[in-house]
C-alpha cells in the first residue's frame, strides 16, 4: 500500500549552499588520520570518517553534527542490474519529473530485436547487452491508473529493461574491507508476503536479497569478493521493539543504529539524530524499480524521490521501520506488507577482490531540488 499521505504529514524543507572543490585523497592502501582531513578555501573542513584504500575513500561530513551537515560519498561501479527501458516511441507509463537522464532508451530497431530474441529466464544478449524481460504479472504490484506508480496500459506484453551498472556509495573502509550502500533503488520488495510478526531474520526481504537478488545482479567473480556481514538487530529505539536475533547475510539493509542514533550513522554520512528531513537520506529509485512497483513523490522539492525500509522492527513486529522521500526516519513503520517500498541494499566487499570500476563522487546537496 502507498503512504504517500503519512509523508506530507511531516514536509520540512531544507536548502544547503555549499561551494567545495573537488579534492581526491590521494592515499594509496593506508589508514586515514587527521592529514587525510579536506580543508575547503573557507577554512572547513571534511573530516573524512575511516580509512582510504587507493583512489577511494570512507565519506568525508563537514559539520556532522549540525542539522544542516554536508557529506561526500565515493562511489564504485559493482555488480549490474535491469534498470534502463527500451522502448520504441513515446513513453509515458511515468511522470516526466520522475526520470533521470538515461532512464529511457528510445530504440526502434532494438525494440524490435528484444521481441523476436531467445529468451532464458527472461533474459537475453544482443550485441555483447544483457537485457531481461517483464510483464504486469513479473511486478509487486501493478495497476494502470495508480497515482505515482508505473502505469501499465497492456498487463500481458512485456517490457524490455537494459542491464546497467550498480552504483554504490561507500559507507566505510577498513583496511580493505568497504560497506557500500546502493546509490539508486533497484528493485522493489515487501518486507514479508504476511501481515504478521516478523524481524528481518525471517523476512521475505531478507531472504529475496539473499537469493533472487544476489543471482540476478552478481555474477561469479563477484559473489566471491561479497563478504559476510555480521548483521546486528538492536531492539526499535524508541518502542523497545525486538527485532530479532542478529544475522550473517551476504546482502542486507540498513538498520535504525546505522542511519540515525549512533556515531555508526555519523560515520556513514548521515545525521545522527532525528526529527529534521536529512537530505543525506534521500534517495531515487530505477526506472526499473518503479516498473516493479515503487512509488515515486509528487511533492516539490522531493519529487522523484521514493521511500525505503530498514531492516528495524516497527511499533510493533508486524510493522517496519521506513525512511520517506524527504529524508525524515518513520520508526513507527508501516505494515511489513506494505508493496510499494523500492529497496536500498547493502553489502560489505573486500576491495582487492572486487572486479569495480570507480565513479563520481555523490553527495547530500545532489537530491536537493
């Protein structure tokens, strides 16, 4: 179910100006001190939060703990996934503000190709490509006149999802050791297909990201420099909610300890408090996610934006904890079987296995509008 409606509830704008320059930290394998620290020309400075390990870096937060704090994320290429659609002519199964450059891919010819190709699981190769295949019935949920959802005109003809390269931010580097965190939703899941009591050990979510998810976004090479993750599930932080015995997963989603509350979240870039709409919280979801389901905002200055779960129990352990479009923490949660939610994986890679490709910088001004 959508909750748009909860999330006007608690619009609270916030405008960041930030002038920085872009400064490598040029440190080759070592741990990170006090010289690794980014002074801005106005005497700032970006406190880079752990280690460095060649090119790359754990975030660098100037004002941390301010509301109005900045972080800085590097980012690497891991993995691919569905996520960019082709599409013969006009497209208009998502609101135009919704999309980001290269979401559509307008090819007739290719069209053409992806029908009348060989499909295995839904998947083919044309030309060195990986494409994977969907209908209405593949989805979460589908529907042709739902407000900020994926309308589906035809629930039987299939669309036709270009692989692309994952983005991940970088939360954390230890030694070689990096947690990375999805820059963009890729895909949708309830936390569980059962309105009942459930902790993140015996989840739906957990499980599907752990198996389906895992197959489809990793190959060989890759699985084999994902890490196990000791994953902890302290009780909600406000309601004492249990949630759950602590895990090992090889995929898994964030907690209330790592986005809020801790100087965990802080480390990871995020405000350690809540009650405001941090923008470093903030996320967007594929253009292949919102064909599986995920809601998108309407709401000026979030717009495009989509909520995500943490892996925290709610109020209760039927419910779970969300972070909404506007960056604001709901640890109340929603309805474990709330169908609408796109997810935000993370995972821990050993950086001198990994097979990745560095990328551009991301930071928490970039989903200000």
């Amino acid at each position: 179910m959508s909750i748009a409606k909860q999330t006007y509830l608690w619009r609270n704008s916030a405008r960041l100006i930030s002038v920085l320059l872009f400064i490598i930290c040029g440190m080759i394998s070592s741990s990170c001190n006090s010289d690794d620290d980014i002074i801005l020309p106005d005497g700032d400075v970006e406190k880079i939060t752990g280690d460095t390990y060649k090119d790359l870096s754990s975030p660098a937060v100037k004002d941390a703990d301010l509301t109005n704090h900045f972080t800085r994320w590097w980012c690497i290429y891991f993995g691919e996934y569905p996520a960019n659609e082709v599409v013969p002519g006009t497209f208009n199964a998502v609101d135009a503000y919704a999309l980001q450059t290269g979401d559509v891919i307008t090819d007739a010819a290719l069209y053409s190709k992806l029908e009348n190709a060989n499909w295995i699981e839904d998947d083919t190769e044309i030309d060195g490509k990986r494409y994977h295949r969907i209908n209405a019935h593949g989805t979460v949920t589908s529907s042709t006149n739902r407000e900020q959802h994926y309308r589906w005109t035809d629930t039987e003809a299939y669309h036709y999802f270009a692989y692309a390269p994952i983005k991940w931010r970088i939360l954390n580097i230890t030694g070689t050791k990096a947690v990375l965190l999805a820059d963009r939703m890729p895909d949708t899941c309830p936390f569980h297909d059962e309105a009942a009591d459930v902790s993140w050990s015996q989840s739906l979510l957990r499980h599907w990201l752990n198996t389906a998810f895992f197959q489809r976004a990793f190959s060989e090479a890759d699985q084999m420099a994902i890490l196990e993750t000791e994953v902890k599930n302290a009780a909600n932080y406000y309601f004492g909610t249990s949630c759950g015995p602590d895990t090992r997963d090889r995929i898994f989603i964030l907690s209330e300890s790592e986005v809020f509350a801790s100087s965990l979240a802080k480390d990871y870039g995020f405000y350690p408090g809540d009650g405001i709409d941090d923008p470093a919280r903030r996320f967007k979801s594929t253009l292949y996610a919102k064909c599986r389901g995920a809601w998108w905002s309407p709401v000026d200055g979030y717009k495009g934006n989509s909520f995500w779960f943490m892996r925290s129990s709610g109020y209760t352990m039927a419910n779970v904890t969300y972070v909404c479009d506007f960056g604001y923490l709901y640890n109340r949660g929603t309805v474990v079987t709330c169908d609408d939610s796109a997810v935000l994986p993370a995972l821990t890679i050993d950086l001198e296995k990994a097979h990745y490709q560095t990328a551009s910088e991301v930071t928490s001004m970039d989903i200000v509008q």
